[in-house]
C-alpha cells in the first residue's frame, strides 16, 4: 500500500467532497443502483439477524434492501442530508434501520461490530483509500463478507469520469474511485487482510426518457457535475453537456428515441480472515 498521508490533505479533501455531495439530490441518481444494491445482497447472503452496515449509504438503497431479509441494519455517510433522506424512506416503509452520520475513513464503530459491510459506489470515493480499506476491514467479523459494488475504468463508469476529469481535474496525488474496479486495485487495498476476494463484472441498466434527459438528470442532481459546471464559464459548461451526452450515446441500447444506458461495473465479496 502507498501511505501519502504526510503529503495529501485527506482532511481537507473530504471535506470539500461533504459539500460536493451534498448538492443536487443523490437519491435521485440512486434509483439507477437498486439493480446493484440487490444483485449485492444476494451474493452476500446476509441472513436474518446478522448485523449488517452499509458504508457510504446515501439514501440508503442498499441497507434498505438488506433490511427485509430482517436484518439488523446500520447506515453511515458523511452527507447529514443523505442521511436524514435514508431515515425518512425507512420510516416510509415501516423498516427500522440505524442510520448514523459518520466518514467511511473514520468509522465509530467497535471491532469486529458487523457481520456483512456493504457499500454500492460509496466508499470507492474515499480520499485516503488505504484507510477505508483498513476501516472496512477492522469493522467486519473475521469470516464475515465485505460486498462492494463499484466502477470499472473501463465502459461508461470510466468514460464519464474521464469527461469529467477533462474540465475539471480531481485533487493531485489521489487515486482514482475507479482504482476499486481493478483486481490489482482490490488485492493493493484488501488483499493482506483477507483469504478471498472473489469479483464479477456485471451489467446495470440505466434507464431514462431520452439522452437529453439523461443529462439533465445528472446535471440537476448529481453532486460532482453540478460542481462541475458551477467552475466552468457558459462556453465551457456547454461543451460540457455535450461531452455528457455523447458518453451516454455511446453506451445506449435503446433504439426508440428512449436511453436504456449500459453501466458494467465490478461486484466484490471479501472475507477477511
């Protein structure tokens, strides 16, 4: 593992991705990681009873799933917004689940405290990468299940962050959330601490009313891009946009004037020893 702790302001940087994150409405990007929130759960098998937490929850997709299985459920992230959205959608489905504001790098739970730990492109966005692999690892049961899914550098997940990068370069000497979509990525980050770490990639489809609607889905809700156009002047925000929209073109299968957008992505279950 690389530790630039000493060098990279991790502190700082987190911070500055709170409030990132807290513009827009992740929930409403949330609804296109249903499909990978449960093709989770059912590789990791939570059963009843166990005690499961879901690291970088958002609104709460994934422990809302885990719940029905009656689980006894946790949620953390850091957003307060995100976290009060994942309290009023339990309360709306009668499901009692402890969601808890708290930093995937700096989780405040005991050792050893769960018997799955899930996260659904959450805790990839860490900074400090090595320190929430090391939290991620610390709060799960040896023999339990740690169950990731998460971008891929390649397909649309590395397309659109590219598109990104192009207009506004992520912090210097931070790996790249794609880094958790790689098998060298996950062996650097988890590979010491556990006796397997077992991945497929998988598809998702995201649907949307049309390629135009695509982007302005993103563009009104999703945290980085609003943030990214709020840097860039009215020529630059535009080919913006349209940059957006050709990596969703690219990816779409829809031939009727819809956007039924291909999303491959890396499904992980690691069992620490």
């Amino acid at each position: 593992m690389n530790d630039n702790t000493q060098s990279v302001d991790y502190e700082g940087i987190t911070e500055g991705q709170r409030e990132t994150w807290s513009s827009g409405d992740f929930n409403e990007i949330a609804r296109q990681n249903v499909v990978m929130a449960e093709a989770l759960c059912e590789a990791v098998d939570p059963h009843p009873g166990q005690r499961v937490l879901d690291v970088a929850c958002g609104s709460g997709t994934a422990a809302l799933i885990a719940e029905r299985r009656y689980c006894d459920v946790t949620g953390l992230d850091y957003v307060p917004g995100l976290i009060e959205r994942a309290k009023t959608r339990a309360r709306a489905n009668g499901q009692e689940i402890d969601f808890q504001v708290g930093d995937a790098q700096d989780m405040p739970f005991p050792d050893d405290s769960f018997d799955a730990v899930l996260s659904v492109y959450g805790v990839q966005f860490a900074p400090d990468q090595e320190r929430a692999a090391r939290e991620l690892l610390r709060v799960c049961k040896p023999g339990g299940k740690i169950g990731l899914a998460g971008p891929i550098p390649d397909g649309w997940s590395g397309d659109w962050f590219a598109a990104h990068a192009q207009y506004v370069p992520p912090p210097p000497d931070v790996p790249s959330p794609l880094r958790w979509g790689t098998d060298d990525g996950l062996e650097e980050l988890l590979g010491a601490s556990t006796r397997s770490i077992e991945s497929d990639r998988r598809t998702a489809l995201q649907y949307y009313r049309s390629i135009d609607h695509a982007v302005d889905v993103f563009n009104t809700y999703f945290g980085p891009t609003i943030q990214a156009l709020k840097m860039l002047d009215t020529d630059s925000q535009e080919r913006f946009r349209t940059d957006l929209g050709h990596v969703f073109d690219r990816y779409n299968r829809a031939t009727d004037g819809t956007a039924i957008v291909e999303n491959q992505y890396l499904q992980t279950v690691a069992t620490p020893v």
